[in-house]
C-alpha cells in the first residue's frame, strides 16, 4: 500500500517549518543576548561538553577560582563578522590565542583587598615579547583591581593573571625588548604614568602569593594629559593620548642605553604629532606607522603611515603628502569658509547703507538743526535710531560670521594635518584598542567580548587577533619589498 500523498506532504511540510524554527531559535539567541538561556543554548551546551558561548549565568559562576580562557560567541557568527573585512577574511579561528579572562578574571576586590573574581575584565593593551603575549584589562564594574594576562605566544594558552595596583584603564603596553622590560600606560592621579616592570619579575610572579605586582619604576609624564597607550620602537616610548573630539597627540620619549625614562617626571618629549581622533594605539616598524581608531560599535579603522624613507633619530614619522581625502577635507573647509567670507560682507554692505540713511533721513536732519552748537557736547546722548540699532546688529553679526569663517580655516588646516599623510585606512571588526607589530604580525585586541559591550552589542571578537602585515599592507595598496 502507497503512503496517503496528504500525509507526506504534511510530513515535508512539518519538518521543514521544523528547520526554520531551530534556525530562527538560534538566530534570534544570537542578536538578543537577554535571551542566552533558550534551550538551543542548553542543549548545545549538553551536546557538547563546553559552552560554545557563555551564557548570563554561567558568567555569575560563584565556584570559578581560576581566570577562564573559552569561547564567548558561536564561532559561526564571529566568523561571519570577520568576513566583513577584507583584512581579516583568510584568518583562522583555531590558530588566534582566545582573549583570557572574558567568563572570570581572578583579581582582587578593589575595596578590602581580598582575592576575587570578576566577569567583568575590558581587555585594553597589548605587548609582544619573543616567548609571551601581553594583554592588559581592566574591570568594566570597577569592582576588582586591573589585571595582565600572560600568554604562552607558541600554545596561545594563558600561563597567569599578574594583579595591578589600583584600578587604572591601561590602555597600553609596550615590550623593550632590547632589555626585557615591559612599559604599562597608567596614571597617578590626574597626571599621566609610565610605570615598567622587568620579564623576570613578570615571570617570578605567583598567583598563589595573593600579592599585587610591583612595578620597577613609575614616572610621570608632563605630555601628553593621559597616557592613553604606549608603544616601544627603536629605543623610544611612543606615548598616545585619545581625544573623543579633536585630534590626538602622540608624544615620543627617548630611553636611556639601558631602557629607563630619568627622573620622577618627564616634561619634554623628544618629539609631538597630531594622530587621527579617537585614537587607540600605535604600532611602528621600519617603514610604516600604524594607528587604530575606534569608539563605539561603528567599524574600526587603521590608518597606515609611511615613514620618511631617509631621516634623522628626530625625524618626524609621518610623511607630508597630502592624499586626496586630505584635498577633499581642506578643499570643503575653503568653500565653506569662502561662504562664510560672502555672507560676512553682504551683511556688512548692508550696515554701512543703514548708516548712511541715518545721516540722510529728514528726521536726522531736524534733530542737527535743533541742536545746533549749543548740543554739541550731548550729541553722544541722542536716542539712537531704529536704523543705527539694525546696523549695529548687522555689524556684529558679520563680524561674527568672519570669526566663524576663521575657525573653519583653522580645523581645515588641522584636519589636513593627521587626514593628509595617511596613505590608506582600512576598515577592521568594531571595538578595536591597543595594537603592537611583532614578527610581521599586528596583533590587536577588542574589547567587544567583555561582558558589558557582548550583552548589549551581540557579535564581537573574542580573540588576541594576528594580522599578517603583508594582508594588511596588500590591502593598503603597497609593496613591502624591502
């Protein structure tokens, strides 16, 4: 006997809004972090042995003693996030280190000091030595002191958590690798600090000592307000400061022979350039200046410098040609300035012809016959005319509209300052901070994965990212071939 047609046409049908639905399930679980707790997360889980995303309530384990180091998104959805940009299209998941510390970070309580754990770590810095990679974060609940993540670069797995002092936002590291010293960007109070700690310390360092990490040295720096990020190049500390609004500066210290900053305070860097706004890091090579920028959930952005081909130890980095975007910028600012120059002197035409009809009015000239010379001393005093108050108006709006087309000139002449030398910029995944170059690599770090940004944003990166340089200056559109 043949099977009802009915019945399996409602049977195809069945299975098939099935598979929507399981697809929808784990769709929507994914764009909605609220809802991380579905049964597709518990099954996955179930099916799986480990979470292939860490949930609301996992991150709040209470029986976590240790800094995790496991997967926080679907690696289909991180994949398909890197496949939006083209310089991160052919890396491997399985071959990038996973961010420590994203699920729990061992640290201690900022208030009475004891050992304690946070879900909370923003990852922020990070330096490249021959045998470690170094990540710094700090606790976006401001619970728990800030924190360094030790990682075996040949493995990718974590070797320990370093605790730092306080709370500070490291936002850079640095590794010397001529003396094997690491460099931290951090604070005392308002003013900006460079505090360094030696690779053999950081190795001596026991997390089972329940003891803060003591810092070699700690200097503050007059330049730039806040050490925003750091990095080591060629003998020099290159110092960064992010501006929300402007432009930033990057403000360059030259090291002694043996690696050290002199003084409690240093006030005169060697050298000071203007870099893109919103600034996250530098990194340098011999040839080429990179700069990442990002600032919300928008794309990042790496800006790719060529340095001068022959130059001095003082030379400045950045070479002075001025790129079409430059062009673009400074050729809008004339125009608008141009604008703002046309109106300024119609309305002072305007004014002046108010003036004169001030003079000639019959009533003006009523007012001088009665007056005479006897009023001579008072003639200041006289009531002034509807016409006077509309040319002194006038006058003070165009003088207004000048100043304003000065301004215009002058952001013009800045914007194509840190907008004219770059010679490429390239998109990257969102929420991109510190990055350093080592072995032909750009390592970069987000801070996407952190519990604050993944359980409101979804999608993000929660890996030590190793751009090759040759992808990245491919797609920047030169030729390495030196």
């Amino acid at each position: 006997m043949f099977a009802n047609p009915d019945r399996i046409l409602a049977l195809v049908l069945g299975v098939f809004f099935a598979v929507v639905a399981v697809l929808m399930v784990f769709h929507w679980h994914w764009r909605f972090p609220d809802w991380q707790d579905l049964p597709s997360a518990r099954l996955n889980l179930f099916l799986n042995g480990g979470p292939v995303r860490v949930s609301l309530e996992a991150g709040t384990d209470a029986d976590a003693k240790e800094t995790t180091q496991i997967p926080i998104f679907q690696e289909l959805y991180e994949r398909e996030l890197l496949n939006k940009f083209a310089p991160s299209r052919k890396l491997v998941l399985d071959e990038l280190s996973l961010m420590p510390g994203l699920a729990h970070t061992r640290s201690f309580d900022a208030w009475d000091g004891s050992p304690a754990m946070s879900r909370h770590m923003v990852p922020q810095g990070v330096a490249v030595s021959d045998k470690w990679i170094f990540v710094s974060a700090y606790d976006g609940a401001y619970q728990t002191n800030s924190v360094l993540y030790m990682i075996d670069k040949a493995t990718g797995k974590l070797a320990k958590t370093i605790v730092l002092e306080g709370q500070p936002h490291v936002g850079g590291l640095a590794y010397d690798n001529t003396v094997d010293r690491l460099w931290i960007a951090t604070h005392k109070g308002k003013a900006a600090q460079l505090a360094s700690v030696s690779l053999k310390q950081l190795e001596a360092y026991k997390a089972e000592d329940n003891k803060l990490l003591e810092y070699d040295t700690q200097i503050s720096i007059a330049s730039p307000k806040r050490a925003s990020f750091v990095e080591y190049f060629e003998g020099s500390l290159y110092v960064g400061y992010f501006d929300v609004a402007g432009p930033g500066i990057l403000c360059r210290y030259r090291l002694t022979w043996g690696g050290e900053l002199l003084g409690e305070v240093a006030s005169s860097p060697t050298e000071t350039w203007e870099i893109p706004t919103r600034a996250q890091g530098v990194a340098l090579t011999k040839d080429y200046v990179f700069v990442s920028q990002s600032y919300g959930v928008e794309s990042s952005r790496l800006y790719v410098y060529e340095r001068q081909k022959t130059r001095t130890p003082h030379a400045d980095p950045f070479v002075s040609e001025v790129q079409a975007e430059a062009k673009d910028v400074t050729e809008l600012a004339r125009l608008r300035a141009k604008a703002a120059d046309k109106s300024a002197d119609i309305l002072l035409s305007f004014a002046k012809r108010q003036q004169d009809r001030v003079g000639t009015t019959p009533a003006a000239k009523a007012s001088s016959a009665r007056t005479g010379s006897a009023a001579e001393g008072s003639a200041g005093a006289t009531k002034p005319s509807a016409h006077s108050l509309n040319a002194k108006f006038v006058n003070s709006a165009a003088e207004s509209i000048k100043s304003t087309a000065r301004q215009v000139r002058k952001a013009s002449n800045k914007a194509a300052q840190y907008h004219s030398n770059y010679i490429a910029c390239l998109r990257l995944p969102p929420m991109m901070e510190d990055i350093s170059v080592k072995d032909g690599l750009l390592y970069a770090v987000y801070e996407s994965g952190a519990a604050i940004y993944r359980e409101k944003y979804g999608v993000g990166v929660d890996r030590v990212v190793a751009y090759p340089l040759e992808v990245i200056l491919e797609q920047a559109g030169v030729t390495d071939d030196e």
